[in-house]
C-alpha cells in the first residue's frame, strides 16, 4: 500500500473502494465482478474492497467453495484487501410482513458464514437487524471470527434513539464482535446539488425546496423535519413530490465531524459516502476537512470504503470519482497527521 | 435525470411478437438482487393501451409466473444482472413493426419496510425475433 520511505508517516486510516460505487459499470454488463477487482487495483483505488453479498454473488448467501477459492486468488493477485461484506436485514422479503426475531436471525446467520467463507473481517449490518437479533448472532460471529458493524446511515446519529439502543446492547455484552460503521451521508453540510436537480426536474418549487433546506439544517429529527415542511407546503404539492422532497431528511443528515468521538473505539469500518467535487477537489457537501482528523487523531486504523452513490442520478461509471475522492482524502490525511 | 435503472429497465432489441402477444426484457432496476415478492408490474401500456394484469406474466431464472402471483414468491430470486422476461397474452393487438412499450415497476426493497420505488419509461421496439411458443 505505500512505498516503503513513506511508511513511518503513513496515515493508519487505510483507503479503499466499495463495490457499491461501480453499481452503474456492473450493471450495463460493462465490468463483471471480476474485471472491477482488477480496475480497482489498476487504478489504485484499494486495497480495502467492500463487496455487497447481494449484488456481486449470485445465489447469496450462498456461497460456493469454487467462488470462494476464485475471490481468495482474485484478491491476493491484486494485492488487495477484503475489507467488510455488507449484508442486509431483509426483514420484509414478504410485502406487509416482518420477520420474527427468530427468522431474521436465521436469515443473517449464513450471511456471516458467507463472511468467513470470503474472508472478510467484518460485516455490515442494518438497522431491520434489531439489537436482540444481533445480541444472538454474537456467539456465531465470535466463533467465526467476524465483527458485526451497524451502519450508522442518515437520519441516524450516535444520539438518535435508535442507535442508543444498539449502544445500550453493546454495554451489556461486551463482545469484541461488535461494532459501528459511520457512513458519512450522516455528517453532511448540505444537500448534494443532484438531489436538488432531480426536485427541481420534477416540478418541485424553488421556495419550497429552498424552505426543506433551511428545515434539514436543524437539529431536529427527521420525522419532525418532515412535519414541519409538510405544514409549510400547505397542500401546495402534491404526495409523491412531498415525500421525493423529504427523502432530504433520511439521507443526509448534519452530525457534527467530533460526534463520532463518543463511539469511536467501536467504529471498526467507515463508509465514506461522496457525491461530487469543486473546482478544489473538495466535496461541498460532506466535510473531509473536518472528518477525517477526528478519526486519524484518535487513531482509527480501519478501512474507509469510498461509496459513491451516483447510479440514482448519473451514467458515469465511479471509477474517477472513487479516484478523485483518495485523492482528496490522502491530502487531507498528510497534512492532519503533521505536527501542529 | 439520467439514470440507468431507467434506461435499462426495458432492454433495447428484445422484443419479440406472436400472433398471441409479445415479450420483452426488462432489467431489475436496483442495485442488488431481490426476490420477486418485492417486486410488482405496476403499469404496462403497449401502443398507448394499457394491459390488464392478467395477461401480463414475468419469468426469471426457470419459472414463469403470472404478475399478480409475483407478491408470493418470497423463495425466487431475481439476480440483478439477469434480464427478467415479461409476456404479455393479448392477440388483438396485431402485427407493426415497431411498438411502445410503457413499464411502471414497483419494488418493495425488503431491508427497508414500508418504502415503494417507481421506476418508469417508455421505448419504442422493433419487433425481432419471433416468439417461441412454448
């Protein structure tokens, strides 16, 4: 990963690329799994590789000793790095229904299995895996080896209800299997200007956009954000265009960089969730600047998956902005790990 | 907006016409595999006239199901790479060369409850090879 002389001053934050990002190359048949490995490590942009069990492998969780041996190969030819599979909490594959704490946790455990079977140190996990399904899945993971990370994804923050009650269960049970991933949609300072586009194209009113903005940029929570922007719109927009615009509030979500100082021996991955750049290769709308110094200084040594969501507005395959986004973040950990 | 979950969600030179109706591909338009319970046919116009959801059937890997019985299938999975095949039964629509086709497809992604995506186009379709009847 780094070329000897640079070693002792090497930022411990370790780079790398979510398969998520290359969403639009896989999907039009351009790359297949494992022609993006290879893009990945031809264009520098590892060595952590984050792998969406659902997307890439046919037949997950499933996972076939053939594929297995074929990824171990793929990686170790390309110097790379399996850094988490993301997993999912698929608690409604029946429309209307939930699963019980006892299916969902017999839905996740092959899912872990999976993990080991890659190779991979940990997983990511979702928020419809209750705090009880994933306090019983701790023995499985610690026999297996495997961290469990909750994504820690906008509206959510380490205050919010919701996550309290993951931090609570993690106090009780004090098992080294368990963890966060921040993903960094929840520390933004704005909204990405895509987003905007898309309203705007679909008839939103500049006021009433203007209006969500100033809202998103409370503290409140979402579902009172959602309240109150409802009461401004006043019936002058009609449900679909309401709820499209408040989807605002649940993606993105304005946590201040330091707050993640409060669970920070517990964040084990990082979604380095980005957009786009300005004219200084800066994003203007989550702050790098701020964010990774708090997690260089206290001395996360982790992978940061950059997860480009761009396949929701845009046709641009993710490979130079995934390239854009390293090099952004090597120049703002250079200089965050000189000395003041 | 371009995105590609749209532009793909009907797949270009698939269509394929009998006397007895026509097929087509369609991708799923997402970013992972879903079983087809999360997945509903919510609008389908051929030519401007839209289709009863009986006619309307969708098969992914072997098996071919009538898209209102889509929502039971919790055990059949659709790959996200795989092209979906959507047969419409209507014999009075007659022979043309080219046709428009306008999909609607509802998806219930099921690790978030409660969410309905739409994804929508319309594309006109020359009309390649002829449909095997099976």
């Amino acid at each position: 990963m780094t070329d000897g002389a640079a070693t002792a001053a090497a930022p411990a934050l370790k780079l790398g690329s979510t398969l998520f990002s290359y969403t639009n190359a896989f999907l039009r048949l351009d790359h297949s799994f494992e022609q993006l490995l290879a893009q990945i490590a031809a264009r520098g942009l590892g060595p952590g590789v984050e792998v969406i069990g659902f997307q890439s492998i046919r037949g997950f969780p499933t996972v076939t000793d053939e594929f297995a041996q074929r990824f171990r190969e793929l990686v170790a030819t390309h110097r790379l790095e399996p850094s988490c599979l993301a997993i999912n909490g698929d608690v409604a594959l029946r429309r209307g229904t939930r699963m019980t704490t006892e299916e969902s946790v017999a839905y996740h455990e092959p899912q872990l299995r999976a993990a080991a079977k890659l190779g991979f140190p940990l997983v990511r996990y979702q928020f419809t895996a209750s705090p009880e399904v994933i306090r019983q899945l701790v023995p499985l993971a610690e026999r297996l080896g495997v961290k469990m990370g909750l994504e820690i994804h906008a509206p959510q923050g380490v205050h919010t209800p919701e996550v309290l009650a993951y931090r609570e269960m993690y106090a009780r049970v004090q098992s080294p299997s368990l963890g966060f991933i921040p993903d960094f949609g929840a520390s933004a300072r704005g909204v990405p200007p895509p987003y905007l586009d898309i309203l705007r194209a679909q008839g939103t009113p500049p006021e009433l956009i203007a209006a969500a903005l100033e809202i998103w940029a409370t503290d409140d929570q979402a579902p009172s954000k959602r309240q109150r922007l409802v009461e401004v719109a006043q019936g002058r927009l009609d449900p679909l265009k309401l709820s499209a615009l408040a989807v605002i509030f649940n993606m993105f979500s304005p946590q201040p960089a330091a707050a993640w100082l409060e669970i920070m021996p517990q964040v084990i991955h990082i979604h380095g969730k980005f957009y786009g750049f300005d004219a200084a290769g800066s994003e203007p709308c989550i702050p790098y600047e701020e964010l990774l110094p708090v997690f260089a200084k206290a001395g996360f040594n982790g992978f940061m998956s950059s997860e480009w969501e761009g396949h929701m507005y845009s046709l641009d395959d993710g490979f130079d902005m995934v390239a854009q986004h390293h090099a952004l973040c090597r120049r703002i950990l250079a200089s965050s790990l000189l000395p003041a | 907006m371009p995105n590609l979950f749209t532009e793909q969600l009907i797949v270009d030179g698939s269509l394929r016409v009998s006397p007895q109706g026509l097929e087509f591909d369609v991708r799923l338009p997402w970013y992972r595999s879903l079983p087809l319970s999360t997945v509903e046919i919510g609008e389908l116009r051929i030519d401007g006239k839209a289709i009863p959801t009986d006619a309307i059937s969708l098969q992914v890997n072997e098996r071919r199901h009538g898209a209102r019985d889509l929502a039971d299938q919790v055990e059949d999975w659709w790959y996200v790479l795989d092209p979906g095949r959507v047969r419409v039964l209507a014999p009075d629509l007659g022979p043309s060369s080219v046709t428009d086709i306008e999909l609607a497809i509802h998806l219930y992604p099921p690790y978030i409850p409660g969410l309905q995506w739409v994804i929508r186009n319309k594309k006109s379709l020359r009309a390649g090879a002829a449909l095997e009847t099976t």
